[in-house]
C-alpha cells in the first residue's frame, strides 16, 4: 500500500491516493475494480467487523428478497447451485467476507469518518482515529444512516416498549401482547406478516409510498420479468419527480422459498391494517383517513406492472402460460380508525418500519441538494476527485443494490483511474 504517515500538530496524518468511506458491498465493489488495477487505496469503515449492518441490523428469519441470481459484485457473480433461491442475512454476511478476503481488500475498521474538507491538493477527511489526506475521496455509506424514528414516539408511554426494524430479532423477544407495525414497505410487511403468523394480534399502519407485486408470475419470478421489461435499467433521469428516488420498494418475500405479500390478505388473514399515523397523543395514535387510497396505490402498481409484462410476453411472442392472479379486496372492509387506543387494544409494542433518514452535511463542500441528497452524474460529483457510491437511483433503481452497485462502482473507477469506465478483467 502506497501510504505515507506524517504528524500535524497532535494528530497522524496519513496520506493515500484514495480513500473510500464505508465498507460494505460499494465500498469493496470498487476497491476490487481498483485493486485489480493495483491502485493505491484504503477503506474506513465505521463498524468493527465487515458486513456488520447485514449481521446485527437484520431480523433472525431475513432473507433477500431478489434471487440468488442477482447477486453480482465485480468479479463474483454468484455461481451456486440455487439461482432462485434467497439468501439468508448471514449467507450475505459470508459472501461479503469471501469476497473482501479474495482481494485482500485493505479495510481499516472502527474508523468514522466525521469531516471531509478541501485541501491544497486533493481533500483532507478527519476521522475519529486520525487525519488523512486523499487525492480521490469516495463517501459510500449508503443512505441507510439512523433510524428513522418520528419526534411524536416520545409521546408514547413508557409502558409500550419501542424499537426500530433494526433492531427486530423475532416475536419471542417482543413483550407478551399485541404489536403495532408502522410502515408497510417491503421490511414493515415482512415482520407484520412473520408477528401474525407467531400468533400475535398485529396492527399494521399502511403508508403509500410502496406498491406490490406477486413473487412469481407467468411461470417466473418477478425479478426475472422485471429485467426482461427494463424495469432494472430505468435511469434517475426517467423519476416522476427527484423524491421519487426514496420511494419504498415493492412488497415481496424470500421468506420459505419466497411468496407474494398482499395488504388484503393480511386483513383476511386478520392483521388490522390503519392508516398512516400522523401524531401520539398519550397511548393514542392518531391516523390520516388514507388508508384505502394507499392500498389502492399497492393496487394499481400491481396492475400496472402485471400489465406491462404482458405486453412485452405479447410483443415477444413468448411461451409464457396465461395466469391471473388472486384478487383480494378484504382491506377495504377494513374500518377507517381515526384513533386507536394502544393500551386499550393491548399492544405492548410499537415497531418502527419507516426506513432510515442520511446526513452528508459532514462533507464540508456545496454538494447537496435541498433534500440532502448529493449532487452527482452516476456519483461523479463536480469537485474533482470527490465522489458517492451504494445510493440508490445514483444511475438506476439498482445502483444501491448487490445487483447494480458493481456497475456504479466500475464507473467510478474508471474517473479514478482516468480513463472512463474501468474494464472487469477477464
């Protein structure tokens, strides 16, 4: 490693050519690209162990929810046995230990970083173990920073206990009684839907920002019709509006093989599905009278997507078997609470599935937008040598994900090493 440690003042400084910011999948997705070119490189990574977020951030029974298939860090597609199948949280664990280990991937662990300044040559990023100064900086942290927990949680009784989906483990670990789920994307779906079948009473609070699709359709997995459809390769330029970028993802499970997720049959099933909750007054939460129009919402985009991939079925005059899938309409049966009483519907726990909010104030250059979201081309930034990996919509839909983050990460070397996007290796 071509590295370089000087002293200024009472603090080390080293000094790298380039220096990533984040360990995880982006992080060794380019410095795989750059080792391969035998750059000069470290990464500081935050947590003490590598894959530390999928180990200890993850609920016991998580799984993947994109097949096996899609699996593919430069220079490591998956090559198993079971192209269908979904990974369990530690396989992945395993995988990013595999892989960081093939390449000797040069990580530095324990290590936040907590400034990234302009310097006379290249950028200067203060740490909580030291200095160092870099020529290329890469922020691949990934937007999922902190638990996004609303102020109003405070209001709730300290008799309900709370805690993030991050911290979710199993229903065995949770207060005897019933559970309120808030958010209903693809991890607040997963955890109502395994609580229920545990035999808990759950309430489920439905947001709108996320739609729905089968777990496999005409005779293949969802994800495999996605790709065919272009769905993966949408780039952020085609968003409705830039927010669309932090919409959730489509309900689906790998869960046992993997299985559709559908709001409805979680109200047949007899989870009471409420709207989004709004304020907490006490023990009780008040709700925007949305939920029908949100399970509409998960509606149409089933129906709209089911209807695109029949027409690419058409146009390709492919060999795929006719189907149609289960209607459920349960969830409009449903009563349009306007308040529920928690200790009266004797809920013992509120789990918060509502995603997590990033901060990248702590780079000390104009490079964000209004939202907080840095401004970037595919995480080429206008500051040279400064650039962003591992966020979603950076490119694509999949630019955050072990399916796209390569490609980005390929990209990105390419400007480092000066001549556009940096070739695999055969």
């Amino acid at each position: 490693m071509d590295t370089e440690c000087t002293h200024g003042g009472e603090r080390m400084v080293v000094a790298v050519n380039t220096l990533i910011i984040g360990g995880g999948q982006a992080g060794l997705a380019l410095s795989y690209c750059l080792t391969q070119h035998q750059h000069p490189h470290l990464i500081l990574e935050r947590a003490p162990q590598l894959a530390d977020a999928w180990r200890n951030h993850r609920w016991n029974s998580f799984t993947l929810v994109t097949p096996n298939w899609q699996t593919r860090l430069p220079g490591a597609a998956y090559q198993g046995d079971d192209p269908g199948g979904f990974w369990s949280r530690d396989q992945v664990a395993a995988y990013l230990e595999q892989y960081a280990a093939s390449f000797n991937a040069p990580l530095h662990f324990n290590v936040r970083a907590v400034a990234v300044e302009p310097a006379a040559v290249g950028y200067l990023v203060r740490t909580s173990a030291g200095d160092y100064t870099a020529t290329n900086v890469v922020v691949a942290t990934g937007l999922f920073q902190q638990p996004r927990i609303p102020a109003f949680s405070a209001n709730l009784p300290d008799a309900i206990r709370q805690l993030h989906s991050g911290q979710y483990r199993d229903a065995a670990l949770l207060p005897p009684g019933a559970v309120l789920v808030v958010g209903s994307a693809q991890s607040g779906c997963q955890i109502a839907e395994e609580l229920h079948q545990a035999g808990r009473k759950v309430y489920l609070c439905v947001g709108g920002s996320s739609g729905r699709a089968p777990r496999r359709y005409r005779g293949q997995d969802i994800m495999y019709w996605l790709a065919q459809i272009g769905f993966f390769a949408r780039t952020v330029d085609n968003l409705p509006s830039p927010r669309a970028k932090f919409g959730g993802n489509p309900h689906v499970s790998g869960k046992d093989g993997g299985h559709s997720l559908n709001l409805h049959k979680f109200a047949h099933d007899g989870v009471t599905l409420l709207g989004r909750i709004v304020d907490i007054q006490g023990s009780t939460i008040r709700l925007a009278p949305d939920l029908h129009a949100n399970l509409a919402a998960a509606d149409k985009f089933e129906a709209d997507l089911l209807a695109r991939i029949d027409q690419y079925i058409d146009a390709h005059a492919l060999a795929a078997p006719a189907e149609q899938p289960a209607t459920w309409r349960d969830g409009y049966a449903a009563a349009a609470f306007a308040e529920l009483d928690l200790a009266a519907a004797g809920v013992t726990c509120v789990i918060w599935a509502i995603g997590y909010t990033f901060d990248f104030t702590w780079v000390d250059l104009p490079v964000l937008d209004g939202d907080g979201f840095p401004v970037q081309q595919r995480g080429v930034t206008a500051f040279q040598g400064l650039y962003f990996l591992g966020l979603p919509w950076l490119h694509t839909i999949t630019s955050g994900l072990l399916y796209g983050v390569g490609d980005d990460a390929a990209h990105i070397a390419g400007h480092i090493l000066g001549h556009g996007t940096a070739q695999e290796p055969a």
